[in-house]
C-alpha cells in the first residue's frame, strides 16, 4: 500500500456518511493517525462525538481544520462546497492537496475558488466502501500531479477498488457505480420476492439471492470474462435458465436497466452544470 500518508496531516472538512466511512477506514487501516487527523462538522455536539469515538481533532471550523494540513478532503454536499472553498480559500496553498468527494462538483469550479496552481483531486466512491468493497474513480484535476492521483488511490484502496478516469467520465460513474447499488438492491428484493413466491421462507429467498449476486460479481472480477460467456456457461440447452431468460428480454430488463444509468448520467450532468 505504500507510506505516502505517513506522517500527513490530514483534514476531512463534512464529516458525513462518506466521508465518515472514509475516515474511519483509514484510521483502522492504520493509514492515518488519529493524531494527525481533523475533521468537522455542522454542530458542536456531533464534533465531541466524532472526537470520542475515533481519537480525532473534531470541530465546526472549517478554517482552522485547513491551516497545516497536508491533504484536505472535501466531504460536503455538493451545493454548499462553493461556499465551503470560499470560506479556507485565503489559507489553502499549493502545498496542500485538496481531494473532493463531492457529487457532480467538476475540478474546475473547485479550482477557480482557490489560489492559483491549488492541486485538486476529485473522487467518486459508493457506499460499500462501509464494508471495504466499494468502488471509487479517480480523476485529476489542471494542478494535480501523477504522484498525488496515486497517493489518492492508496487512500480509496482501503476501502475497496479504484479506478482514474478522464474528468469527462465522472457523470458515468455517477450514473452506474456511485448510484449503482440502488439498482442492485432493486435486483436482490425482487429475486427475493420470488424465492418467497415459489415457496421459500423469506430469510433464505434473501441469502440466496445475495450470496448469489457476491458470488457472480466475484466471479466476472476473478476471471475477467465477459458477463455474457459467463451466462452463456448456466445457460443449458433446453434448461431452466433459458426459459428465465426469456422472460427476462420480454421484460426488458437489459434495456430497462441501460435507461436507468443513462438517465442518472444526464441527472448527474444537470446537477454539476445547473
């Protein structure tokens, strides 16, 4: 994994749902120290609970978290990091590295709010990252140098795979991994609902459906085989998954399913260019 962030001060500005999974990631990895670890957040009670309960420096100032900082990772939702940028622009220098995870926010506008030649580093990780199989890509932005992308990725390594990608492909990303266990999960209930139809109790109509969803993912990530070959492999002559099949193409599942990421592609564009 490397030793890029030995000895790094880091500052996590909006320490929510992602970027708490983040942190925590990192701290258990050993990756960070507490002690050269910040974080804030909107409210004072929350900043002692976050404080207690990883070891870290926590507050509600934004300002101060930046000043020394190494890295500094940009957490918050995405209509508010305009003026987040605008409040630490005067103390964030070129020496530090900004990494943002903010949804459909580009480089550019992160950039523009800074000093010149600020390196920014933008990020789009999922929430699986809570059990360390998320996916994140990875894309640099005008000042961000190779060896900052790749210390970038040692970070989101942690908690799952990482890809870098050109800036032009973060609304895809978006549209199918960011957004794409929601359409799993959708998946999943409805295999479950079925195993419940044809008989089985719900508790095992769920685990089969699930173990088998890991199980198929794992195989298409192991072998590398397209998903196609690997259906072709079940799919017996005159069998049962054939006639499944068919019933899934009259559905229009495969189709539906294209839509469905096309379309958060286009919500994603919308939400990054008004």
């Amino acid at each position: 994994m490397g030793n890029d962030l030995a000895g790094k001060k880091v500052a996590f500005l909006g320490t929510g749902k992602m970027g708490g999974i983040i942190l925590q990631a990192l701290l258990k990895s050993g990756l960070l120290s507490p002690a050269s670890t910040c974080a804030t957040v909107a409210h004072e009670e929350r900043a002692n609970t976050l404080a207690t309960k990883l070891g870290v420096k926590a507050g509600t100032s934004n300002v101060e978290a930046v000043k020394g900082a190494d890295i500094i990772v940009i957490g918050v939702k995405p209509q508010v990091v305009e003026e987040v940028i605008e409040e630490i622009s005067s103390h964030v220098t070129p020496q530090q590295l900004i990494v943002s995870v903010a949804a459909s926010v580009p480089t550019s506008m992160i950039e523009k709010g800074l000093a010149p030649n600020v390196p920014v580093v933008r990020a789009m990780p999922n929430t699986p990252c809570l059990l360390g199989v998320g996916m994140t890509a990875i894309c640099k932005g005008a000042h961000a140098s190779a060896e900052q992308v790749a210390m970038t990725c040692r970070m989101f390594d942690v908690v799952g795979r990482t890809v870098v990608v050109d800036e032009k492909h973060m609304d895809a990303v978006t549209g199918l991994s960011a957004s794409g266990p929601a359409y799993i999960y959708i998946i999943l209930e409805s295999l479950a609902e079925a195993g419940v139809k044809v008989g089985l109790p719900r508790d095992i109509a769920t685990l089969l459906a699930a173990q088998t969803t890991l199980g198929a993912a794992k195989v298409v990530l192991e072998t590398g085989d397209h998903p196609a070959l690997l259906k072709d492999a079940v799919t017996t002559p005159a069998g049962c998954t054939i006639d499944a099949i068919m019933e899934l193409e009259e559905g229009k599942l495969r189709v539906t399913l294209i839509k469905a990421v096309v379309k958060a592609t286009q919500r994603a564009k919308e939400l990054a260019y008004g």
